[in-house]
C-alpha cells in the first residue's frame, strides 16, 4: 500500500512507532502530488525545500527519543487566506500575488507545535469568495471525482487536495459553508468548529463575525484528531473563547443508542436533488438501524439565512477589504496621476469581479438611508435563527441536513447567474449565522458517482456529541473507503 493513501491516524502511528520514516512519507506525499497534481490544481505554492529540511530535523528527535508531538512528521496542507511566515499566501487573488507574510495564524503554529509538516498552500476562492474556487485568480482546481466539475469552494484546493491523498489533512476557512460544502463535494470530512473554539488570528479576514477555521480529514477520527491540537483560547484574538480543553477523541464511540437527531422537514425543499434527497433519507434509516431516535423539528427562520448571510457577509467584507489600497501592500497599479486614481485603478485591477460584486452590495447595504432597512434588519434576523436553533437543540443533540442541494456541477454552469451559485449555500449558511459547529460527512454518490455530503450540526461548543454521531454514522457506512480514480467522469 501507498503511504499517501493512508488515514492520518494511520500514518501518525507507523511514524511514532518506526515502521516508517518521515522522509518515506514525505517522498510519498510528495511523489503523489507529482503524478496527480497537473491534472487537480490544488495547489497553489509547494513548500518542498521546508518540508524536507523539517522532516529531517523531527526524524533526528524522534531518533533520540523526543516526543515529536501527535501529528508528528504528517504532512498537511494550508488553505492559502492562512498566514504562513515567509511563504506566499495570496488569498488567490492579484491584489495579494506578492504578499509574503513576515508572521504565521496561530492555528499553523500549533499544527507546526503538534509536529505537522506543510507541504504547501492550497487554491481557493478570491478572498474566500465564492462556492466553486472559480473565481480564484490563478488557476482553476478541479474535483478528483471528474476533472470537468468544480470541487466546491471556498477551500477547494484544501478539499482537492485530501480528497485527491496529496495531504492527509488541511485547514480551510468556512464563512457560509466553505469548509462543509467543498466536502461535500470532494467526498472527505470537513468540521467548522463553533465560532471561538479555534483562533482566527492569522486568518485572512473576509467577514469577521462568521469565518472560522477548521480541518477536512479522510475520517472523522482525524478531524477530532486535528481538531485537538486547532482548538484552544488566543490571547491574539480577542473572539477566542477560554475553555477547559477537550480530547475530542473520545467522542469516538460507535453508540448513539438514545441520542436525538433532529430532521428540520420544513427546511428540506422541493429543489432539492433527488439523488441527494435519496441520500439523505437512507442516512435517516442508517441513524435509525444504530439507534437513534429520530424526531422532526422545525427551524421556520432558517429560510431565511442566506438571504441575511449576504447582507451581513458583504457589509463586513466591504469594511475588511478597504485596507487594499494600494499603499501599504498588495498590489499597486503602475499608471496614476494622482492619489485617487491610485486607490481607484489598484482596486479595481487587484480585485476579481465577486470581489468586487460583494464589496459594491456591503458597501450599499451600510450607506446612509440603507444602513436601517437592510444591514440593522439582517442582523435582527439573525438573532431571530440564533434563538431557532436555541429552540431546536431543547428537543434534540444534533441536527442532520444534507451539506448542499446538489452534487459538483460543471465549470461555468452558474457563470450567468450568480445567485444560482449562492443558493448552494443554502444548507450550509445558517451554522455560521448561528455561529454552532457543523460537519460533512460522505453520506453516497449520485447517478453520475458524484459524492453527496450529509451534514451534523450540534449546540455552540457541542462538538463531542457532534463527533460522536458522526463517527457512528461513518461506522454504519463505507462511503468514506472509496476514492477518486482522477480522470473526466461523465
């Protein structure tokens, strides 16, 4: 068997116990994304020189008998809006394409403490802004399971490249599903963390009060695993919660005897896809046959989350990204007279066309004489789904809802219709409205073999019981042994 093919927990333990060096994994890994990556584009920049010279260094510790830490020796991957010290981190955009940050996020330099090894930084939406990783400046990332479809976004380039075994994990940054639905779609694990649970700082900000960092993993132990050495309070970022900590890896027990998933029937439309309804009514009867109860609940605001989540995402985008202005860093254009047709022609030739969609809508949605009507009001309905789901949780432990209505589509299908492209988010965007963790899961494939994802969500820092009817449903199911073959499907 292939090193680059195993689980992280696999591969973490072969290390640690010496039946395999770290270099032999390294060369793996890296001799995987050699023959696979041409074809995916996952990443971005390889970061092979720094891989090699750490491997070497964590290999002479571990052969003195030094504890190397829980990921020690595993490569990962970082999604490229993760600030990473003296390595490019663009946000796939122009307007950052020779930004090198002189600092890493927080959540790098524990994986780098835990003893993880970053191969490089991975491809995605500009600026996290997207559902398809399309509007990414330099090139397009391609699903594993069809290189003619789309592999999800933001952070498809993370989900590609776990998907793809060219890492064994990576970070992504979830703001209305970009961590779930591109897992969804790539057929692996992705956890959004409750928002505070892990440190954002470091993190390149689109919409401050919903991005949150978190892992996609082969398993869902390897999610739990990473989650361990992700979540904790940071004195840097001042939305970090201080909690006791917590081995999430006991939640990994195959029973949910007696547990309570709630199915939100008011939620789940008639546009649905029929492969993805099917999907999610035998993960309805896979619960049932392990022994959970299930119990219908109703969620009446949720319908209105994605309409509320482009208001509030895009007022907090347009405030964020009025520090681009070609002064400080980033890009600047090379012809201008004066001061304001240097902030004019950098911005409008640093950004991407839904960069700048979301800029214009924030920046409207916060102007005098709309600030009441739209921005004051979406954030009134968003207490209103924060109290739903409060409401909600009274009758149930977690949530079940598929990740997206539909499975990958074709690049270029929604080029005509951006609001076709926002409204995949529509299962995904009312967790981090609520700011609760939620995770996908491989729940099947489609009559194509796409995958389909089925998504837990659970109470604000509930990811034990979150985990734990994850794992079961994993146990109960083999979606997640089958991996992509890397070619054109149909």
């Amino acid at each position: 068997m292939d090193l680059y093919s195993l689980t992280l927990t696999e591969v973490a333990k072969k290390i640690k116990n010496k039946e395999v060096t770290i270099k032999e994994v390294l060369d793996s890994v890296y001799s995987r994304i050699k023959e696979v990556e041409p074809k995916v584009d996952a990443y971005l920049t390889l970061t092979q020189e720094l891989a090699y010279d750490r491997a070497e260094k964590l290999q002479q510790r571990l052969d003195n008998g030094e504890d190397i830490g829980i990921l020690g020796g595993v490569p990962v991957a970082i999604k490229d809006n993760i600030c990473t010290n003296g390595v490019k981190t663009t946000c796939a955009s122009k307007m950052l394409d020779n930004f090198t940050p002189i600092y890493s996020a927080t959540v790098v330099k524990k994986l780098e403490e835990a003893g993880a090894i970053i191969v490089g930084k991975t491809n995605m939406d500009e600026f996290a802004m997207g559902s398809s990783t399309e509007t990414a400046f330099a090139k397009d990332t391609k699903n594993p399971w069809d290189l003619t479809r789309v592999p999800g976004g933001s952070s498809g380039g993370s989900a590609a490249a776990v998907s793809a075994d060219m890492a064994f994990a990576s970070l992504g940054s979830d703001t209305g599903g970009s961590i779930r639905q591109p897992a969804s779609y790539c057929s692996v694990v992705g956890l959004k963390p409750t928002y505070g649970l892990v440190s954002r700082f470091g993190l390149i900000a689109f919409a401050s009060s919903l991005d949150q960092i978190g892992p996609f993993a082969k398993t869902v132990e390897d999610a739990a695993l990473m989650l361990n050495v992700l979540a904790g309070h940071d004195k840097m970022d001042t939305t970090s919660a201080n909690l006791e900590k917590v081995d999430y890896t006991e939640a990994l027990v195959n029973d949910i005897k007696g547990k309570v998933v709630g199915i939100p029937t008011d939620f789940i439309t008639d546009g649905i896809n029929k492969d993805v309804r099917a999907a999610y009514d035998e993960a309805i009867e896979t619960l049932k046959n392990a022994g959970a109860q299930i119990k219908e609940i109703t969620l009446e605001y949720a319908k209105y989350s994605l309409a509320t989540y482009y208001i509030i995402a895009t007022a907090e985008a347009s405030s964020n990204l009025g520090r681009y202005d070609g002064i400080k860093y980033g890009y600047r254009t090379k012809d201008f007279n004066d001061l304001d047709e240097l902030y004019t022609k950098s911005r409008t030739e640093g950004f991407g066309p839904e960069v700048k969609r979301r800029i214009m809508l924030g920046t409207y949605v916060l102007s005098s004489g709309y600030y009441d009507a739209y921005y004051k009001r979406a954030q009134q309905v968003r207490t209103l789904i924060v109290e739903n789901f409060k409401k909600a949780f009274e009758e149930c432990d977690v949530i079940m809802i598929p990740t997206a209505p539909n499975t990958a589509f074709k690049f270029g299908a929604h080029d005509a219709s951006p609001l076709e492209m926002y409204l995949e988010d529509i299962y995904t965007v009312p967790v981090n409205m609520a700011g609760l963790p939620g995770i996908s899961v491989p729940g099947g494939f489609d009559t194509n073999g796409m995958p389909i994802g089925i998504q837990f969500i659970a109470k604000a820092f509930d990811e034990k019981n979150l985990l734990q009817v994850a794992y079961a449903f994993e146990q109960n199911t083999t979606y997640h042994n089958e991996r992509p073959t890397i070619e054109e499907g149909k």
